[in-house]
C-alpha cells in the first residue's frame, strides 16, 4: 500500500451499495485507501473521527444523523476533506444546500461505478492540487522566515531613511515579525574604527569573522536590558533599534557594547546614540541624531560613545585662521619651504585646539577642502598640469579617503602640503638648472668679455641678488669665481698649446699681460712661464 495514498470511508444505511463501492472497484490502483464504512450518521461521524478520511462518500439522507448536520460536524473538524454525496432525485434541492456548506460533489441514484469513480478521482485531484499548493507554501513561508533577518534589515534601511505614516510601517512590522514593542525606541550607530586600515592585510572571511562577531556581542549585550534588533548597514556600520523604557540608562549600555567590542575582537568601534522617540515614524528622527553625534568622534579618534544630547549645541564659536596667516603659508607653499608652511599648519592647528567647543565636523572637513585646493591652485600656477596631474586628482577624488579624525585631518593637510613643496621645490630646481647651464655656456663662450652677476643676471632676465644666489645653489660655487675658474683653465689650456701669454691675457678677458700673470700666479701658484715650461717637453 502507498504510505501516500488517500484515505476514504463510505457511509450508506443500504449494505448492499457500500458493497457495491468499497468491494467492486479496486481503490489501491488509484492510490486510494478504504479507511472504514458504516451504516449511519452518527458511526459514519465516529468512523470519521477516528480514521480523518480524506474523500467521504454518504448517503444525503440516513438514520440518526442527516447528511446535512454530518456535513458541518466534518467541515468543523476536516476542513480539507471531500464530501461526495449519493441521493435520491427528490433530494436534489436538499443537496444544493448541501454543496452550499462544503460538500465537494452529489451524485443522484441510480448511479453506475464508473460515476463512482470519477466523481472520487476527481476528488482526488482536487485534494492532491491542494497538497501541491499547500507544499508550496509552506516552503514560500519557509524561505520568507529564513530570508526574515535580511527582509527585516532591507525593511529598517526604509524606516530609518524615509518617514511613513503609523499604519505603513505597522502593516510591515507585523508582517516581518519585529521582536520591539512598538513604543518608544532609541538608535545607535555604530562604526568600526579604521576599519579599511585594519583588514587590508588580513583574508576576506577574516575580516567578514569580525564583522558576525561584532553583531553578535551588541545583540548579546542590548538583550541583557531590552529587547533590540541589529543589522548591518555598510561594511563598517552597524544600526541598533531598540526599546528604551527608562529602566536602564541608554549612555551606559552603549558604552557597555563599546566596552565588550573591545574586550573580545581585535576592533574598537565608535558610537553615536540619538534621542528617544515614542513612535515608530520617529525613528528615523533618532538614526539622523545617532549619525550626527557618530561625526563627533572627528575629534577624538573613537572607541568611544556620543550622545546627540552631548552635541546637539546650536551657537558655538568656529575656529578661525587669519587672513594673514593664510597669506603666510601661501607665500610659503610658494617658495616651495615646506618647512615653514608646515610650521605655519602647525600654529593653525594649535589655534584650533585651543577651543573647548566642537563646531559640526563638516567645518573641518571643509576647512580641509578650502586648504587643499588652494594649495593646488599654488601648485598649478607653477607646475605644468601634466606634471601634476596625479595629485590634483587624488585631491579632488580621494582627498577625504582615511580621515575619520581631526588628527588625521590635520595629518593628512601636513603630508599634502610637504608633496606640493617638495613639487615645486623639483620644478624650480628643474627651471634653475636650465636657466644656469645657458648662464655657463654663455660665460665659457665670452670668457674674453667683461662678465658681471647684473650683466648675466639681465641676460636671464632675473634680478642680480636672485641671480647670484641661484648660480651659486646651482653650482656650488660664487659667480666670480666660477669665472676665474673657468678663465684660469682656458689659461692653462691656451699655454699647453703654445699660444703666447699675451694672447691668452686677451683670450682670457685681462687684456693686460701683467696682470693676467699676477692673476694666474695667484691661482695656480706659479707664473705662467713657469707653467708652460713644466709642462711642454725640453
């Protein structure tokens, strides 16, 4: 027999028809079981109750008990079960009403097996169609109950970000099964401190380890005093909903999940926690809060708690940098002296330390797009764009990357400021080389001229001051003599040579024999007659 077949009982005051059904056709071959007959209402309702058949075929019209009250006895306690009932052509009207309370189908006597038969198959297909959606269903409800944390998370992301009205997100609510009472709650923010830092060295599932065991111990610790619901809503953030009833203080059982993060993960996390609110369409009011305060941490780097209460301050005074300090350090980036504009960020960074009050962190922030773009406005007016190009874009597209803290701002502005230094510190190094190498082959090509610092300054269009002290960064010597170098090596040369000292005196730039003798003498330590004869062969 099929452990899956259907069960049907056959109930008729006449012996000789429920032979004719149970005994006539062969119902196993239809996967059909035959549970019990009887020959009235009320052993056909005891039957019924013991055996829960799924087909009954009964006579409509039977003694002590109709088929009209075993109807509703068997729709009350086997609502799926399929009732066929057998009549008389007078009882036609009474079988309507019959169908009308849940019986499936009628058949009028005289009937033949085979109207038996199909009457009960198609009982059967209805009851196994029923099965099939019902399974269905149950594996629908299956996966909506496994899918529910995830559901309820996508659910919460709408609740925190737009406000509806009461009976939206009371319908929902009750749908996805929220563990709150649906009064008063808090958020809490949560954030993993330096997180990209951390995990960039350590595998994904590591990292995704952490995570699950963060969510796990602020579950754990919010349960301890009320009822709450976490989920994840970025990679480092985490949102916690829960109920505040007054019972417990909400700053200390924030810090106590600050707390236990630390103690048993390898991370800390900061924590920005709003106000209460009483109705569900608040919440969002609160998440807006908990992030506000979750920027406070700008200041202190986290592992740490921020009340909204603690920063919800509307007038306070804003940390100001003099126009005569920002047109020191521009003066300064200028240059290229990196270690002046760095002492001068030092200085704007000491005044702002020296307030008590913490300004909304997007004063910083902006502060930190106001000095790095002025910065690259400095650099581009002295280095070609291409030259620059790298670190214009990392500025204008990543230029907020890694800066979770004021410190780190602070930081971030000094190693921007030494990189365009040190640029224009190349560029003009570059520049100097160019326009010094012109300056030497000029001075080696007019070593016979009168060469002055104003003479080759102008020639290079630069001041003589400028100049000078260029030509001597440039070439690790004093302009003048860098010349007389130059001049005495010639002289040296031209003698080897055999030239006459007059010749050279002219070639040289002295004119006068004399004194170009007195020179070289003074330079070299010998005449020049002496030169040539120590070095021409006798």
């Amino acid at each position: 027999m099929n452990t899956n077949s259907w069960k049907m009982c056959v109930i008729d005051d006449v012996v000789a028809v429920i032979d004719g059904i149970s005994k006539s056709v062969k119902w196993q071959e239809h996967d059909i079981q035959l549970a019990g007959t009887a020959t009235d209402g009320e052993e056909g309702l005891k039957l019924i109750e013991e055996v829960s058949p799924d087909i009954i075929i009964t006579d409509i019209r039977m003694p002590k008990l109709d088929g009209m009250t075993l109807t509703e006895q068997v729709k009350s306690r086997l609502p799926n079960s399929k009732i066929i009932f057998i009549t008389g052509f007078t009882d036609f009207e009474y079988a309507q009403q019959a169908l009308k309370l849940g019986a499936f189908d009628f058949l009028a006597k005289p009937f033949s097996l085979d109207e038996i038969v199909e009457a009960v198959l198609k009982a059967k297909n209805v009851l196994e169609k029923e099965r099939r959606e019902d399974l269905e269903r149950l594996e629908l409800e299956q996966k909506v109950k496994t899918s529910l944390p995830m559901l309820r998370q996508e659910y919460f992301q709408l609740v925190l970000h737009h406000r509806g009205g009461e009976e939206n997100i009371l319908e929902r609510w009750d749908f996805l099964e929220i563990p709150l009472a649906k009064q008063h709650f808090m958020v809490m923010v949560l954030e993993m401190d330096d997180f990209a830092e951390k995990c960039e060295h350590i595998p994904i599932h590591q990292a995704e380890l952490q995570r699950f065991s963060l969510q796990n111990i602020v579950e754990e610790t919010i349960s301890g005093y009320t009822t709450g619901i976490v989920f994840r809503e970025t990679m480092n953030r985490f949102v916690a909903v829960f109920n505040e009833n007054g019972q417990f203080d909400s700053l200390m059982l924030a810090e106590k999940c600050c707390q236990n993060i630390e103690q048993f993960t390898r991370f800390t996390v900061s924590i920005g926690l709003g106000l209460r609110v009483t109705m569900m369409n608040e919440i969002a009011s609160s998440y807006e809060q908990a992030v506000a305060a979750l920027s406070y941490h700008f200041y202190t780097g986290g592992n740490g708690v921020f009340g909204y209460h603690e920063v919800n301050t509307s007038e306070i005074r804003r940390p100001y940098c003099s126009a005569d300090m920002e047109k020191e350090l521009l003066y300064s980036i200028r240059s290229g002296n990196s270690h002046k504009a760095s002492e001068l960020f030092m200085r704007i960074f000491a005044d702002f330390a020296g307030t008590d009050d913490m300004p909304d962190p997007e004063y910083f922030i902006s502060f930190y797009y106001e000095m790095a773009y002025m910065m690259i406005r400095v650099l581009l007016e002295i280095v070609s764009h291409e030259d620059a190009a790298e670190l214009v874009r990392s500025v204008r597209e990543r230029n907020m990357s890694g800066i979770t803290s004021l410190r780190k701002m602070q930081e971030k502005l000094l190693q921007l400021c030494w990189k365009i230094c040190e640029m224009i510190e190349r560029s003009r190094a570059s520049e100097a080389s160019v326009i010094i190498e012109e300056s030497v082959r000029y001075i080696r090509e007019h070593l016979h001229e009168e060469l002055t610092v104003q003479n080759q300054a102008r020639h290079v269009h630069l001041s003589g001051s400028y100049y000078a002290n260029l030509f001597k960064k440039t070439m690790g010597l004093p302009f003048a003599q860098f010349v007389t170098q130059e001049r005495m090596e010639l002289a040296k040369k031209m003698l080897v040579e055999g030239h006459q000292v007059q010749e050279i005196a002219i070639a040289t730039g002295y004119g006068d024999r004399r004194y170009f003798s007195e020179v070289f003498k003074k330079h070299i330590g010998i005449t020049p007659s002496e030169f040539k004869l120590k070095y021409l062969p006798e």
